[in-house]
C-alpha cells in the first residue's frame, strides 16, 4: 500500500507523523486510536493529516505494510545468520533493533499489536498484508547455531530457552525505557554497554 503524498514527505516530518501514528495505536489500539491525537503529537493539523491520508484504516493499514517492510529491510535481511555464536548473533540482533527503534520508537510495539488486532473494520485486509511476514521469535533466532561453545554436560535446549528468556527480558526493558521516556533522553552507548555485560555474565555461564 502506497500513500504518495506521505510517502513523498521531507524525512523529518514523516517520520513525525508515522511515530505519532505508531505510539497512539501501539498503545490504544484500532478502535480507539484518535486521529486528533496523532496529528498534535505530529505537530500537524487534523485537516493537514488528511491531505496526507484518506482515512484512519487507510494509514492504520499503510503503517502495518510500511513496517513489515522495514523490519524485513533494516532488520531481518541485515542479520548474519552464519554466525554460530549464538550470543554474538543475539548482540548484532540487538545492534540493528536498537537502529531501528532510534528512527522509529514504537515500531516493535506496533509491529507486535498488529498480529493480535481484532477489530471487525481492518481484520480482513491486514491478514492479507502479513500473510507471510517474519516474525522475530524463538526458531528464528535460535536454530543453526554451534552448541559446541557450551560446557560439557548441559542441556542445550534448555540454555538456549534460559538465554531466550533473558533476552525477552532485556528487549522489555528496553521498551520500557522508550515507553517512559523521550526518545532523545535514551543513551544508547549506555544500552550496548549493559547488553555487553549481560552478554558477558550468561557466556561466563553457559559457555566454556
């Protein structure tokens, strides 16, 4: 799906308006995201937003094909999955989200409603536009890596389910952080920093 006149936006202000979208039906949902919202938080009015977009299912549809699209672009095609090391492949997972959600805060709690939405309105043209989307999830991650690197005696499956859900843990509170505060107060040297020392504790853990 293609909006032309918000597509053919200076980058600054569609990226404004496209997170004003993304928070308020990240949070709210369909139904009861408002348009009026979006705009002011777009710093637009409703009329101008308008001029942009046809409707709210419009963009609401346009912003879940627009992301797919991204994550598959600057996120899912961008990791090297020929790396083995399982915590080095999770580190430049966390490497390239952390790009992405420096541009786009709220795109993986958008990315992340869309697959649960309920509303009658747009169910049926969104089933269509994620028929075949990647989520980032557990097999992905997880398959093809070289359990060699782990000590002798330890159940793989389960260390490799301990360091999922470490890094479950890890990405909400990294989402809680962007929730809570301004997406120019976020350190992200600071972020890589604490990823690193994790990363370092569950290699002391698991690896040999």
């Amino acid at each position: 799906m293609v909006l032309e006149k918000l597509e053919n936006l200076d980058k600054n202000r569609k990226d404004a308006i496209i997170n004003a979208a993304l928070m308020e039906f990240a949070t709210k949902g369909y139904d009861d995201a408002s348009t009026i919202v979006i705009a002011r938080n777009a710093g637009i009015s409703k009329g101008l937003m308008f001029h942009y977009v046809n409707s709210k299912k419009e963009f609401f549809l346009f912003l879940c094909d627009y992301c797919s699209k991204i994550v598959k672009r600057e996120y899912f095609d961008l990791i090297n999955f020929n790396e083995k090391d399982l915590l080095e492949r999770l580190r430049q997972s966390y490497i390239l989200q952390l790009e992405l959600l420096h541009r786009y805060p709220w795109i993986l709690e958008f990315t992340r409603i869309t697959a649960d939405e309920k509303s009658d309105e747009i169910r049926k043209e969104l089933d269509e536009i994620l028929k075949g989307t990647q989520p980032i999830c557990y097999k992905t991650m997880f398959s093809t890596i070289d359990a060699s690197r782990f000590r002798e005696g330890m159940d793989i499956e389960r260390c490799k389910r301990l360091i999922f859900w470490a890094n479950v843990g890890f990405t909400n509170q990294i989402l809680k952080d962007i929730r809570n505060s301004e997406i120019s107060e976020l350190n992200y040297e600071r972020i890589i920093e604490e990823l690193d020392g994790y990363l370092n504790e569950l290699r002391k853990s698991f690896y040999k």
